[in-house]
C-alpha cells in the first residue's frame, strides 16, 4: 500500500512533517515496513483540507493531531485485512 503526504505550502503549514514523522513510527510500531510504502507529494489539490494524504485514489484530510485515528482506521485496518 501506497501513502503520500502532501508537502505543498499549505500542508507544510499545517503541520505535514508532523504528519509524515507520525506515520513513519506508526508503520515502525505495527512492524508494517515492507507493507506501506509512504511517500512525499508536492501537492494533491486539496490545499484548503491540509494536511492532505492519498491513499488507495482517495483524499484525506489528516491533521496532525488526528493521525493516530487516521492510521488506525483507514491504514491498518486496510492492511490487516489484505494478508
């Protein structure tokens, strides 16, 4: 599974390297490594739903202090169910 984090203007504003930090102990913590793949984006069009993440052709508002929930409920969750 593919992850990409906007890093725009916009989202970089609103806290995306915390984003990205956040994810990367998460897929560490979950031993995921070898099954999400997470990635920078220059910009997903989504600039007034910053932090903007894409995942699976869909956009997800994720703010920093929501991306334990983000994680849990839409990635691993996803990824449990796709052994």
């Amino acid at each position: 599974m593919e992850i990409k984090v906007c890093v725009g203007s916009a989202c970089y504003v609103k806290g995306s390297h915390d984003v990205i930090e956040r994810l990367q102990q998460l897929i560490r913590d979950y031993h995921l490594e070898e099954r999400v793949i997470l990635k920078a984006a220059f910009c997903l069009g989504h600039c007034t739903e910053a932090v903007s993440v894409e995942m699976e052709g869909l956009i997800y508002s994720v703010p920093r202090e929501g991306v334990d929930d983000f994680f849990k409920e839409q990635v691993y969750r996803r990824v449990r169910t796709c052994k």
